[in-house]
C-alpha cells in the first residue's frame, strides 16, 4: 500500500515530507521520491530501499515551500528509480504521485499518447502524461486534471504539481485513502493522519469522485464538474506522545506492550464499574435483527474474526460466516434473507474491505465497521462504527489491533446475548475474564528475555515451521504463523492437529 505526503507554503517543506514519508513506512514499499520547488527552483529525487537512502541522496540541493513525496509498493513495474514517484509529464512540467490502481491505462495510452516516450512502466506515468497532453491541447491546468479524472478508471489518490504554479497542489482520490492537513499558512496532503500529526491536528475529509485545490492559505473542494462542495474541519485525536517509540528499538515491541494497557481501556469503553455492558443499544439491535453474520476482512483482521467465529456464535446465538474481503469484493455468494456485515479493519481504510462495502451500502445491507481510525472511510460509510481504542499501529506487523478486534467482538457478543436473554452470555463474566487476560499478558510478556532466547535456539537454523492447535487454539495458530512469516521470512503455516495425519506427516 503505497503513501502519499504533501505541503505546500512551508519553508521546510523538505524536511515535512521525509518526517511524513518515515511515518507511512508501516504502509510498506520498495522505493521512495520526492519532488520539491520553490520559484524557479526545481528538484526531484528518488531512490529504490529505505528512505534513509533517499535522504542521503538529497543532500542540501532541495529546500522548497511546496512538494510531493510518495512511497511505493510495486504493482505496474518492477521497483527501479525509473517507476518510483513522483512521475512527470512529457515535457517535465507535471509531477504526480498516485495510490492505487488504474484499471485502464493501456486504453489511456493507445487513445490519448501516441508518440510520447515513457521513462518506466507504471501506470502513474500514463497519468501525468495524459494531464499534460491535455495541457498541450490548450487546457487549463485544473481544467486538463477535471478532464484526465473523468477518463481515469480504477482506485486512485492523486497529489499533482505543475512545476510553472508551484504555490498549489491538485489533490483528488477514489476508493483509496487521502487526507488534508490544515496548518498555519500551509496545507498538506496526506494518506494518513499520523504522517502530518507533527504539523497539524486539523484536519479536512477528501470523498471519493472529489478534486481539492490545495494552496498555503486556502482549500477548494469541487466535483469533477467544478461545483464547489462545502466541507468542514475535524481535529484527530492523536497525540505527538502516541506516534513516537519512546525508549523501544521497534514499533512492534511497543506495540506488544500496549496490550494490557489496550485491553483494560476496552473494558472501561465499553462495560460500566458494575460490568454491565455499554456497546451501543442500536448496534445491539442491528446484530439481534440478523438471521446471519458476515465477517469480511484481510490479513490479521480476518484472523481476528476466525478466532471470534465459535465465541460469536455460542454467546448470540446467530450463525457467523467468514468472508476474504478480497474475494467478496468481486464475488459475493448466495446471502442469508436479513444478513449483518462486519468489516474488521484496523485502518478503516482497506481498500478490498471498502469494496465490499459499498456493494453492502447498493443493496441496503446493514453493515458494523470494528477500526482503530475514526473518521476513517470505512467507519464513516457503515451504518454503525465500534471503536477499538487501542492507539495508532505503526507497525507492519499487527500485534495490539488483533487482541483488540477480538476483545471488541467479545464485548459485542455478551452485549447481544445478554438482551437475548441467553443464560451463557448472563452468566459469562467477560470483564472479570479480560482483566485476567491483561494480567496474563503482563506475565508472559515479563518472562519474554527467555522466551526470546528459547525461540532462538529452535528457529535459528529452521526453513519451515508449524503451528499446531485444535479447536479455538487452531484459530489462533493461524495468527501466529502469519506473524512468523512476516517477522522472520520462516516458512510457517497454522495446522489443525487432528489434520496433520491427513497428508502433512506422511
């Protein structure tokens, strides 16, 4: 998942888009760039690996008051300089950096570019190109990105610069994410919050089919048809403290750590001092009306839900059915007469999660988002939200955001058991049974120095690793070995016990 970070009217715009671009890392990417100007003063550089690669290449040669800066995961191109963004247009004058995927690009080409030379293989740069050919063509800038949008198919954030007005960004995004940051004559744009939250706390939503013209003292919102849409401001509720890993070498640890301190603020979100649960009465309402549940997810969050299915179930009643929110977003099966859709997501912002739930939003399905984000997309599009409280997770590797989804679900299903009278959900003390957890958590991560040094000893020299539990330690095995498989690069899979004789032994 690629990330997007822009400024624009800050004389230290150089420094803002490394600092934003080092806090999008979680996101993933094999290359880097930015772009800066100032006047007359243009520089763009790149570089494939870190970002401190970048930073080593930029030197003292590009201070500016407005630029772009992208991350990039390869999905069109191999990751080379070449296909890192920002791209730029034939003649040089546009630069872009875009997320997402252009499902018509080739068409783009063939139609609109014959003749232009192409430096990479990405779809970004058929983009820009098309901009300024359009530009050539005689159009204004704004009216050359209106007229490209309105051709461009597919998921996409867009930040673009026209090197000849370097006092605006021109911002619009479709089905990926993409924020404005408001500061104190400057703007940014950005793809999370948590890249600007060292400038600003103040922040503006950006729709999808919505273009943004960004300059240092003013934000216009439009529609492809250049109809101004009014739009207010909100402030995150994020702290400078919350984004920083204080004494710890790695996000991830700190994030392990949190998990206590995560679990017992679930307990206070939602259960009063008397353990009586407070989830929302209409999200309550919303799950005793389904017939069926349908948990849609990827990665950790699908896991999450995996783990919570038989939990779901025993303590509401109500059937639960998993779904790869990558696969429902292309195919949805034969669904039950008064289905409830729940998106686990730890960002509200996955993108294959908010596919399947603008399908659910067409057909009028009641749908439940469980993030970490509010104000997300996800959370802004369901008909109801259940927050997790557990911080921002800067991590790749998701550690605290799995314990809290399947802590939120346990909260949810006691909540619905209780008003359906079931006597297992009644008598099921969940706050006495999480504050148990928590300590436990607190125990074994005080033990951790020699859990470390055994799992040194058995996974120092190993290529492949199992998982191996039965019933709802099978579902957590799966968890495990995909944190195993993202942390160490051992091959590890989570395996049923009673399966192995099925194949694997033999």
């Amino acid at each position: 998942m690629c990330g997007i970070v822009g400024v624009v009217g800050n004389a230290n715009a150089t420094d803002i888009l490394i600092q934003g671009l080092e806090k999008l890392e979680y996101r993933g990417y094999d290359s880097a760039g930015i772009f800066v100007a100032d006047g007359d003063q243009a520089h763009l550089v790149k570089a494939v690996g870190r970002i401190a690669e970048l930073s080593a290449k930029l030197g003292d040669k590009t201070e500016g008051t407005t630029g772009i800066g992208h991350t990039r995961w390869a999905t069109h191109g191999k990751p080379t300089e070449d296909n890192a963004h920002p791209h730029t247009s034939q003649t040089g004058r546009f630069v872009l950096v875009h997320n997402g995927v252009i499902e018509n690009y080739l068409e783009m080409k063939n139609d609109f570019l014959e003749g232009h030379s192409f430096k990479g293989q990405t779809d970004t740069e058929i983009a820009v190109h098309l901009i300024g050919q359009f530009v050539e063509e005689g159009l204004s800038t704004l009216e050359a990105f209106k007229k490209a949008l309105k051709i461009i198919q597919g998921s996409y954030a867009f930040a673009l610069i026209d090197a000849t007005d370097a006092d605006t960004i021109y911002v619009a995004k479709n089905k990926s994410p993409l924020l404005i940051g408001l500061g104190d004559d400057y703007n940014m744009v950005c793809s999370d919050a948590m890249a600007m939250i060292r400038e600003t706390s103040e922040y503006m939503e950006i729709h999808d089919k919505e273009l943004v013209v960004v300059k240092k003292d003013s934000v216009e919102v439009m529609d492809y048809d250049g109809n101004a849409i009014e739009r207010g401001s909100y402030t995150a509720e994020l702290d400078l403290s919350d984004i920083g890993k204080g004494t710890y070498p790695y996000y991830m640890l700190k994030e392990i750590d949190e998990q206590p301190t995560v679990m017992r603020k679930l307990i206070s979100t939602y259960a009063d001092a008397d353990g009586r649960m407070t989830v929302d009465p209409e999200i309550v309402q919303a799950v005793q009306k389904a017939d069926r549940i349908y948990i849609l997810a990827a990665g950790t969050s699908y896991n999450a839900g995996y783990a919570s299915k038989n939990m779901i179930e025993a303590l509401t009643d109500t059937p639960v059915e998993l779904g790869v929110a990558s696969e429902w977003a292309y195919h949805l099966p034969i669904l039950s007469k008064n289905p409830l859709f729940i998106l686990l997501t730890q960002s509200g912002e996955t993108a294959d999660s908010r596919q399947v739930l603008v399908r659910a939003n067409e057909l009028g399905i009641p749908s439940l988002t469980i993030t970490n984000v509010p104000g997300s997309t996800l959370s802004r599009e369901a008909t109801y939200t259940m927050l997790l409280h557990a911080g921002p997770e800067i991590a790749v590797a998701s550690t605290k955001a799995y314990t809290a989804q399947v802590a939120a679900l346990a909260f949810l299903s006691k909540a619905v058991g209780e008003a359906n009278q079931k006597k297992e959900a009644l008598e099921f003390d969940l706050v006495h049974e999480l504050s148990i957890v928590a300590q436990s958590i607190e125990a074994t991560l005080s033990e951790k120095d020699l859990i470390a040094e055994k799992v040194e000893k058995l996974l120092a020299t190993t290529r492949n690793a199992f998982y191996i539990g039965r019933g709802n330690d099978y579902y957590v095995t799966i968890e495990a070995a995909l944190k195993l498989k993202e942390i160490s690069y051992i091959q590890c899979e989570g395996f049923a016990a009673g399966e192995l004789k099925h194949g694997t032994i033999s």
